[in-house]
C-alpha cells in the first residue's frame, strides 16, 4: 500500500487518490449479469476491468471484499416499471421453471468468465435470495417520506427526493432536463412524477416470481435489489460501485437516491464505469448482426469474423484498451492482438532460460516502477503493456546475447513479469494450458457420443462441424470415436 493510487470518479468527474474508508480494508460493489441469456462480450470487458482492478488492488495489500451480484428477478422488459420480467418471459417460451432459467445462464456466466481466468467475487449474492432486506429498505424509505403506495406497488417519489437532494449528481444533469427528455409512457397512472420509479410491484395473476409484501404480493425493483445487497453485505458506505457506462443515466443514479433516502449517504466513495464495445465504429446490436458472443469469438462462427480467436487473446485486446476508453473491435484489431499476446509470451517463455552475468548492463528497477506508476494513474493497463513489451525486448536481447543482465536484475525481470502478467494483468500461457487438450478433446467427444446416442443428431453434428473448424478432425468407427488435428 505505499503506492499511491489516482483513480476517476465518475461522481466528481476527476482523478481522485484512492482513500479507502477503513483501510486496509477496502469495499467493491460491481453489478453483475441479469441471467436470462448468455453473456455478451461487452459484458465480459465490464468484468475483466473489474477483475484487474481488484487483482492490483490485493496486490498492493489491500484486504477487499469485491460483491457482484446476480439479477435474477425484477428486471423487466421496457421502460416505465412495464412488461414482463425478462426471466419469467423465457422461462415461460421454454416450459422450464424460472429457477432453471437461472441456474443454466449463471452457469454459462461462471464457466465464460473461468475460460477468462478471472477471480470469483468474495460474495455474490442474488436478488432472489434478499427479498427480506429489500422490503424493509422499502419501509425505511416510505417511514422518511422518499416512497408511496399506489394500489399494491410502491414508488420511488423523485421530485420530493430532488427537492433536499440532487438527484442528478451522478449524471450531471439537473431534474427540469431529466424530465424534459423523458416521454410519457403508458402504465403510469400509479405515478405522481414521470421520473418516478417502482421500488416494488404489485404482481398480476399470471406472473411467475412474486412474494408477499406488507403491500400485495408482487415482486421488487430492479434498482433497489443493489441497494440492498450492497447495504447488507458493505454497509451504508463502502469504497467502490462499478459497472458499465449504461448504468450511469438510471440504475446508478437510482441507487444513490434509494441509498441517500434511507441512510443520508451516497453509497460509494468513487464511482467507475467501464467503456462500450463497438465493432467497426458501431454500437453492438443484435439488429445490426453485429453483435456476437464469446464462443462464436473463440471458434470464429460469425460471419464478420475471418477466424478464432484464444481466450486470452481476446482478454489481451481487451486490457489493450484503457477500461474508460470505446473499444472497438475488427478482425485487424484482433490480429494485432494475437500477434502481441504471442510475442509477450514468447519471451515470457524465455525467462527461464536465461543465465545472469557478472555485470549488468541495464538496470530493470525503473522498468518495474514504471509498470506500477501504469497502474496508478487509474488501472491504466494499456501503458502497462508498453512497459511489459519493454521487458519482451530486455528478455530477448539477453537470450540473443545482446544484452547482459546480473543476478539480482534478473530475478527483477521475473518478478515484473510473474506480477504484471500472470498477478495483475490475469493472464495465462495457454501453450503450457494445451497440456490438458487431450483431457478437454474427449470430453467433447463422450459429450458428442451422448448426443448421437439420444438421437441429437444436430447437436452431435455442431460438435463436429465446430471442431474442424478450430483444427480438429473427429473420425468414427466400430470401436469408437477418435480425435485428430489437422
């Protein structure tokens, strides 16, 4: 912790040294997927950056309890508290019970996020699962004046908020504005204002997830799950709330009202946000059939995609990128990528090698302070990665005999590259990883002989299709079925 740290605050608009309130201890809140499909990749850059922010912050000593959460009811369809709950929705198309809607996009969530290398959160708490704590924020907030009841649902009172409070502070516009650029939708009879927002909803008949309330039986805000899980788990005030840009306009600036009405504080210290992902200069869409997820990256099923790409590849052009810039993603983006990653990991493999001298002639400890300053100046990965190239070039010419390196520089060399590579950055070296292919390859091929055993024949034939397309050719016969590559 002798490192001082300068991080941004969306809350202040600035650079701000990082001053956790109970150090060395330090609170993160991160919001985490809505599981009711599979994870996109402008999803997963959210949780890399905040995967790197809090490997550097318990690097550097700090004791952190990072809680991401998992949405799994009350997030509903459009705007204005309407529509159906997204999860209830397609658990209903495919027959299933919500619980298993969860249960297999949570799944996806995790095992995306594995191939990532990413760390689990301390905590991940579901919405679900703190109902209770959500109802009694609900009555602090009604007891204060900042909520009222309408016919079973209870809402959020902005104006009245607004009126001792900035409700705007986060997104820095003031109210007139906000309510200017807000149309009038349908399904607000129950509201006073037009920026007032359900805290919890009364269920129809036909909804699937609902619980009794002391208001009706129904289901809770989407907004108010954070606040309550964040309050339960961190307190009424903690260090660091982070998510996508996205959740700056509503679901952030709601936080900080419900957490402001029942507590008199704003929930976070510093406020962080990560970036879009667009492709080619564009927003990524379904619409647009530009949107993809990270396995159609990985095998290069999509059709603007020339070809696959490696997890961590994919992660390398991610880090590339600093976590509040637009990345934009292409296929010469990507190739220049791999190439990067490839050629830090080749002299990473290097290193063992390498012989210290008598003498040195360059000393590595600036290099190293180089790397944490990169670091310091708000998780600023991209710079990092310059100097680790840096470090590529040193380990290179030593091998090459161009350079000499003695003892104690070395062992330098090795912590910069075992702490900003593999600590900080997460990354891996997936040509040592390939040792367990054979293990992987015959997993896919019992998955694959089950299929064709239940008669799945698509499913048996995408396995197939999808492995050649990544190098590897499946050959069936009488005493089985045998793997090659190509």
């Amino acid at each position: 912790m002798e490192q001082n740290l300068f991080v941004y605050n969306t809350l202040t608009r600035k650079k701000e040294e990082f001053k956790p309130l109970n150090a060395p201890h330090v609170g993160m809140y991160v919001c985490g997927p809505t599981v009711y499909s599979d994870v996109h990749l402008g999803n997963c850059r959210t949780y890399i950056s905040f995967d790197l922010i809090f490997r550097y912050l318990t690097h550097i000593g700090y004791k952190v309890r990072y809680v991401r959460n998992i949405t799994d009811a009350g997030h509903l369809e459009g705007d204005a508290d309407e529509g159906e709950d997204k999860i209830s929705k397609k658990a209903k198309i495919a027959q299933l019970e919500p619980m298993e809607i969860v249960q297999k996009y949570t799944v996806g969530f995790h095992d995306v996020l594995q191939i990532f290398n990413t760390l689990p959160p301390s905590i991940e708490p579901t919405a679900t699962g703190h109902i209770i704590e959500q109802i009694e924020l609900i009555k602090i907030m009604l007891q204060r004046g900042y909520a009222y009841e309408a016919d079973g649902s209870v809402y959020f009172d902005v104006e009245k908020y607004n009126s001792t409070h900035d409700y705007g502070v986060l997104n820095g516009r003031n109210l007139e504005d906000l309510l200017n650029n807000t149309r009038t939708l349908g399904g607000q009879d129950d509201k006073r204002g037009k920026l007032d927002f359900a805290l919890w909803i009364k269920a129809k008949p036909e909804h699937l997830m609902k619980w009794p309330s002391p208001w009706s039986v129904g289901f809770p805000g989407w907004h108010l799950e954070c606040s309550a899980m964040s309050h339960k788990y961190l307190g009424d005030q903690f260090d660091i709330h982070g998510g996508g840009i996205d959740l700056v306009p509503t679901h952030h600036t709601n936080e900080i009202a419900q957490n402001i009405a029942c507590c008199d504080k704003n929930p976070a210290t510093y406020w962080i946000h990560t970036n879009m992902l667009t492709v080619n200069g564009q927003k990524m869409s379904k619409s647009l059939g530009n949107s993809f997820l990270p396995h159609e990256l990985f095998t290069g099923e999509h059709s603007i995609l020339d070809r696959g790409y490696s997890p961590m590849t994919v992660k390398f052009f991610i880090l590339q990128a600093h976590y509040r810039s637009t990345l934009d993603f292409g296929n010469e983006a990507m190739e220049a990528s791999d190439k990067g990653f490839k050629r830090l990991m080749n002299a990473v493999s290097l290193l063992d090698s390498l012989k210290p001298s008598a003498t040195s002639d360059v000393e590595v400890a600036p290099l190293r302070q180089r790397c944490y300053d990169a670091m310091n100046d708000d998780f600023n990965s991209p710079v990092l990665i310059a100097e680790l190239f840096e470090a590529s070039r040193i380990i290179n010419s030593v091998h090459d005999g161009k350079l000499k390196l003695d003892t104690a520089n070395l062992e330098v060399l090795k912590n910069i590259i075992t702490t900003f590579v593999f600590d900080v950055l997460g990354l891996k070296d997936e040509q040592a990883a390939n040792d367990d292919l054979p293990k992987v390859l015959n997993l896919i091929v019992n998955l694959r002989n089950e299929a064709k055993g239940n008669q799945d024949y698509a499913t048996s034939d995408k396995i197939r299709d999808g492995l050649q397309k990544i190098g590897f050719q499946l050959k069936d016969s009488k005493e089985g079925t045998n793997w090659s590559k190509i």
